[in-house]
C-alpha cells in the first residue's frame, strides 16, 4: 500500500518560486499530506497569493500553511521539528547540507533537488547555426538563473571557432532592461550578493586564462546601477578553471573543447553535480550518448524538462523526484501487509 507520509515541510527558492512550490504542494495534495511552506524570503508574495487561492478553493483548513522567513531560522526550525515527518528542500547544494543535517537527528525522509553545472555536450559534425540557439537559450533564460542551464558547452577541437561565432551572436543580440519593461529581454539577477558572485566568476576565468568573448564584468551600457549583468562568453576555459566547476547563475556561456567522443563524456561528467545535461547535434547520435551521461535529466536539442516527467538529480544535485507518479511516490510510505484475508 501507499499511504501519506504525514506532515511535510516544504522550502522553496527563488528563481522560479511559483514553479517550484507547485511542484511540492500539488504531489503533497494528491498525496494526502499535510504542509508546511516556507517560500524564499527573495521572493514571498506569490506564495501569499497562492494561499488565498487554495484557500478559496476550498482546500481544508490545516492542510496547506504558510510561514515566512529565512533559511537559518523557519527553514532550520522545519528541518529539525520532530513532527515533520518529511522535508522537501530545492536551492543550492551548500544550504541543502544544512538541512539533511538539521534533519538527521529525526531520521525524516529529506527530499533535495539541488544545484547544477550542466553540460552542453555539442556533438561533432553538428549544424551549428541548428542546434545551438535552442540550447544556448538555456543560458539566457531566467537570467541565466537556473539550476538547468547548460552552461558548460563542450565542443569539439574542429568546430571551436565556428561554435564561437554562433554563440556570440546570441549572446550579442540578447537584450538587457528593467523587469518591468515588457519584450523581448532579461532582467538584473536577484540581488547584489549574486550580482557580485557572477563579477567574480568572470573575472577569475579571466585570470585564469580564458578567453572573453563578449560581454564580461560591469554592467551592460546604459546602466550604471542595478543587478544587470552583460551575456557573457569565455572561450578556452579549462576544467581546472573555477568557472567551470562552480555553479555561475548568470548568463554566462564558456566553451571547451575536446578532442574524440570519450573525452566529451568524461568531460560532461566531470563535475560533482547530476541535474542535468544537454547535447547538441544529431538526435540518432545523441540518444547512444544520452545512458552514458550522470545526470538525472538529459535533453538532446533542447534544454528543459518535458510535462509529467520525473526531475531531480545525481550526485551533490539532490535525491528524489518532483513530477510524474515518481514525484507523488516520493511523498508516500510504502506498506506491506502479510497475512491479510482474501
């Protein structure tokens, strides 16, 4: 049998807030459980509307509560209560070690959907012009602030120059305004501690050696205040580099190259995150690299999830699924029963 796992605690970040507390209160429901939200604290007031609307709705008083606060004080608190039975944590992997062990002392199941370092492995002979734009817009989109974005594109030694080129006039014709001026642009990142991490990741592959193509460290032109950040491109990044090993949260591209098709997948796997990986290129030959890669989300020309499918990670990315009949499993007990009559 399935049965509810109880009360669950529920904490959200704030990159794609609606999103992912919907992705944690709908299986909690059909689950059967109860909930405790605490929404970033970057991003409260959706989940106030969302409140109001399950409460209209008709949703049983007790069933669905929301408190707000920050990570070190409703987010621990949650963590370590010994009447939550469940704890369901998305945002960065160095919070998310903080919240397994408020929860180790209650042995509650900790369910993590951490961060990510995907690759973009770009197979060799690809159309370019093709199969880039679709997947680079993963590094665009948000504002580059994703846990998805397949940032890390991996190209081979004979197509460097040309894969340069097609990013860069991505990149170049992204737009950056304000977020509340509508079309078709990106906004400022979340806040200035982002801000600043972004400038710095920049400026230490520059140190580093790597190559700037386009955009860089400051702020776009025309801005001289705000979290605005230039769509960036490094070429000749290395994996020793830090840019290439730590999550970046902006929308910034590097490119690598590699020489055959076994060190594209030690590459792409070379890193201690598991969320995802992109491969750009030939579907038929995508689809034999696809098992081959430790990631819990592999989108051959694309770079998002498809509709009632299971999402979650390898690795430091996470444990458990959100979506699909595996995400509302992860909210359930399993029982079984022996002996009983017919």
């Amino acid at each position: 049998m399935h049965e509810p796992i109880g009360v669950c605690g529920l904490i959200t970040p704030w990159n794609w807030p609606l999103n992912q507390i919907c992705a944690k209160v709908a299986p909690c429901i059909a689950a059967g459980n109860t909930m405790v939200l605490k929404p970033s604290e970057e991003a409260p007031g959706n989940a106030v509307i969302l409140a109001e609307i399950l409460d209209a709705a008709g949703v049983p008083a007790g069933v669905f509560n929301l408190v707000n606060g920050d990570g070190p004080g409703v987010g621990a608190a949650l963590s370590s209560h010994r009447h939550v039975d469940m704890v369901s944590f998305t945002g960065s992997t160095r919070a998310g070690i903080a919240v397994a062990q408020a929860a180790a002392p209650t042995v509650k199941r900790v369910h993590q959907e951490l961060g990510g370092k995907a690759p973009n492995l770009v197979l060799k002979g690809a159309d370019l012009p093709q199969v880039l734009p679709p997947t680079v817009q993963g590094v665009i989109a948000n504002s580059g602030q994703s846990c998805i974005a397949p940032t890390r594109l991996l190209v081979h030694e004979s197509q460097v120059s040309d894969a340069t080129a097609v990013v860069k006039n991505i990149l170049e014709a992204t737009r950056v305004d304000a977020a509340d001026v509508e079309g078709g642009h990106i906004g400022p990142v979340v806040n200035k501690a982002q801000y600043e991490k972004i400038q710095g990741l920049i400026q230490s592959a520059i140190d580093e050696g790597a190559t700037l193509v386009t955009g860089g460290t400051g702020r776009p032109d025309g801005r001289n205040s705000g979290f605005f950040v230039k769509p960036t491109l490094l070429t000749d990044v290395t994996p020793q580099m830090r840019i290439y090993r730590e999550e970046t949260f902006g929308p910034v591209a590097t490119i690598t190259a590699y020489g055959d098709a076994d060190d594209a997948i030690e590459m792409a796997n070379d890193t201690e995150y598991g969320l995802s990986a992109t491969i750009s290129g030939d579907p038929a030959e995508a689809a034999k690299v696809a098992p081959l890669l430790r990631a819990g989300l592999v989108t051959i020309n694309a770079w998002g999830p498809g509709g009632g499918t299971p999402f979650g990670g390898y690795k430091q990315s996470g444990n458990g699924r959100e979506g699909g009949k595996y995400g509302i499993a992860d909210f359930m007990e399993i029982k079984t029963i022996v002996g009983e009559p017919a």
